[in-house]
C-alpha cells in the first residue's frame, strides 16, 4: 500500500523591511511589535480586563472628550467597521442621513448608510476641496434628518475639514454629528467635546502607529441616548454598542473573544503618544509636513491642496505630465524600500499620496522619502530643479 505523501508547508513568513509612507499602515515602532509577543490571556482574564480599561483611560483625551462623557471604546475590527459601527447603531430604517462627502470616505459613508436603510441625501465636492458648508447649510435646513455625517481628514484627497462650524448645521437639521477621524486621530487635534461631536471613529495603523485591526469610537451622552431609544435593534449584533458596552463596561458581559494581542498593541501605541505628549505630538506631525512640502514644492512638484485646507498627516502631490505615477511607486519600493501611495477614486494616476503618521512622522524620514522620490523621478524623464532636502531643513529650522 503506498501512501500520498503530504507536501511540505511553505517556510516561516520573512517580510522585508518597508518604509511605510502611504496612506496606511504607519511605521510600527519595536515597542508596539514586542507588545504583541506577551503571553495571551483569556478574554475575561483581569489582568487584560485591566489593559482594557487603560486603553479607554488613554483615549480620552486623544479624542478631546473629559472621561466619562458619553464612552468610548476599541471594536474588535478595522476603521471601516468603526464607520459602520456609528450608522447602524444611530440610524434605523427610513431615517434621513445628510453626508458631506469630499472624497471616497465620503462617499463610503454614504453607502454604508443606504445599507442601514436610511434615506441619504449627499452634498458632494469636487475632490481636494473642502465640503460646501452653504449648500450643507440650506439642505440642512430644508428637512430635518437623524445624522449629519462629515470626514474630518479625508485619506483619498488629503483634505482636512474644519469641524467648528458643523455642530451648528446639525442642529439645523436635528442631527447628530458623526465624524470620521480616521486619519487624524493621534496626529491632529479632533475635540469632539469642544465641537458637539456625537460619534467618531478611528484606526489604529494610522497616526496610532499600530497595525490594523481595531477601531477606536467615541460617542456622545446624545448619541448613546439615541441607542437605548431605537424603537428596532440594530441590524448587525457584532457591532451593536449596546452589546459591546456589556463587554467594555462593568458588567463585562461576554460578547466575543477579543483579539487580545491587538488589545496588547494598542495599548503601548497609546502608552508612546502619552509619553511623548499629545500636543507634542501634533507638533511632530505638522513640522514634518511642513518640511515634506517645502522639499517637494522646490523639486518642482506640484501639491493637489492648498496650504489652508491640507492635511498634515497625508500629502497628496500631483504626478508630472509623462511620467506614469504606478511605476514610481514601483521603483519606490523596489529599489529604497519605501512605499508611497497612489490616487483613489477621482485622483486614480494622478495623484500620489504620501503619509508621515506616527512613527513616520519625523525629519530623518522626509529626508529619505525626497531623496528616493528624487532619483525615481529622474529615472522616469522628470528632472527635479533641487532635491528637496535643503528646503525641508530649512522649513523646520
């Protein structure tokens, strides 16, 4: 009797170093990887019980909120299923949901509550320009609607949204105010307190400096008002606050195995940005955005947002006339070890995006983002007039 042999497994994964400076993930520091290789506990285990409750000690402030107004917590699942965690619990069927949309997050939103089934009507921008608060304003005060929906740093575009005036057009249609922060959370102030946010939701692999896989959610006292008074319960169990606060909160009721080496990872991300400081932190972020644009600005290159309304976390720079902007990237990776990223949605190959999130975020980085985009260029036919890095010092001196 002869036996099929059973083929040998594939060897033990190696990545490569990458220098990560798309939009997402960020560079993971070694502290954060060497969270994730303590020993795994149980779920309910009171020493992760514990890790938990600092983790929504530290969010607090990140997103501007005093602790204890309203709650916060970290869903078991990306940024995307933050987004879909505010709609389904704030809108029920036949609801009106008003969503500025400026780029493709925008317009995801849009969607995932359609999918809620809420009647959305969408006051859409061209891309790379901020939303029309005026026509935001007359729709807002043409009906009324359940919630206002508005991404504060838009990753597609690298717009960033002023959310002082929002609150103001909410109440105007009776609304509550989501707001995704995605992309700014950790890396630019969002104070949802300060300007009457009702729901927001992050990501960990962006300024958070943490692999992908959980996403931070603050909700106002009125937005968890609106949970407990839905007349039909949300349409998705696994993202039902009601039931994730069971979890999170004193009961600690069981409601899923949470990842817990996530739950390991962000804590230490969120013991880093503490321990640097917060404003400090917004700090580092600005300076290094101000030092990528100066050096890119004197290559001669052209970026796709003006000064006032961009964000720092994430550049987005217009491809040169000739040059194919995939290929760029290619070599990018390919020969320096760096990845950039291309346009999404409007801006598919005519835009690269470049991000300095977290750990990425620093002079020493920009210096080798200009010096590798530098060289890639010139291999493509594009000459630049400097190579960058006398302006960005200067920027920052």
């Amino acid at each position: 009797m002869t036996t099929t042999p059973h083929p040998l497994p594939p060897p033990p994964l190696d990545p490569p170093e990458r220098l990560l400076l798309g939009p997402g993930p960020s560079p993971v520091t070694r502290q954060v990887l060497d969270a994730f290789a303590r020993p795994t506990l149980g779920h309910l285990d009171p020493h992760f019980l514990r890790a938990m409750d600092e983790v929504r000690a530290m969010l607090w402030p990140l997103f501007g909120a005093r602790p204890g107004h309203g709650r916060v917590l970290a869903l078991s699942a990306t940024g995307s299923a933050g987004m879909e965690a505010a709609l389904v619990n704030l809108l029920e069927p036949g609801q009106r949901a008003l969503i500025a949309a400026h780029g493709v997050f925008g317009l995801r939103m849009a969607e995932v509550a359609r999918r809620a089934g809420a009647q959305v009507t969408v006051v859409e921008s061209e891309f790379t320009h901020a939303p029309d608060l005026e026509r935001l304003q007359a729709e807002a005060q043409r009906s009324q609607y359940a919630v206002l929906g508005i991404v504060h740093a838009e990753t597609s575009t690298g717009v960033l949204q002023d959310l002082a005036p929002l609150r103001a057009i909410a109440d105007r249609a009776g609304a509550l105010l989501v707001v995704d922060a995605v992309t700014s959370l950790g890396g630019l102030p969002v104070e949802v307190e300060r300007h009457g946010v009702d729901a927001c939701y992050s990501a960990t692999q962006k300024c958070l400096s943490c692999p992908p896989g959980l996403a931070p959610l603050y909700l106002s006292p009125r937005a968890l008002a609106r949970t407990t008074a839905r007349a039909t319960p949300s349409q998705s169990w696994y993202l039902d606050l009601a039931l994730l606060e069971g979890y999170w909160g004193s009961d600690r009721a069981y409601h899923h195995t949470a990842p817990i080496q996530m739950i390991y990872g962000l804590h230490e991300a969120l013991r880093q940005v503490h321990l640097e400081g917060i404003d400090a932190r917004f700090t580092r972020h600005r300076l290094a955005a101000r030092a990528l644009w100066a050096g890119l600005e004197s290559m001669g290159l052209e970026l796709g947002v003006p000064t006032a309304r961009r964000l720092a976390p994430l550049t987005v720079v217009r491809v040169p006339e000739g040059v194919d902007e995939a290929s760029v990237r290619r070599r990018m990776l390919e020969h320096h070890g760096i990845e950039i990223g291309g346009g999404l949605g409007a801006l598919k190959g005519r835009v690269w995006r470049i991000g300095l999130m977290g750990a990425g975020a620093t002079l020493s980085t920009v210096e080798r983002c200009l010096t590798a985009l530098g060289e890639c260029l010139a291999a493509h036919g594009f000459t630049p007039r400097a190579d960058g890095l006398h302006a960005a010092r200067a920027a920052v001196a």
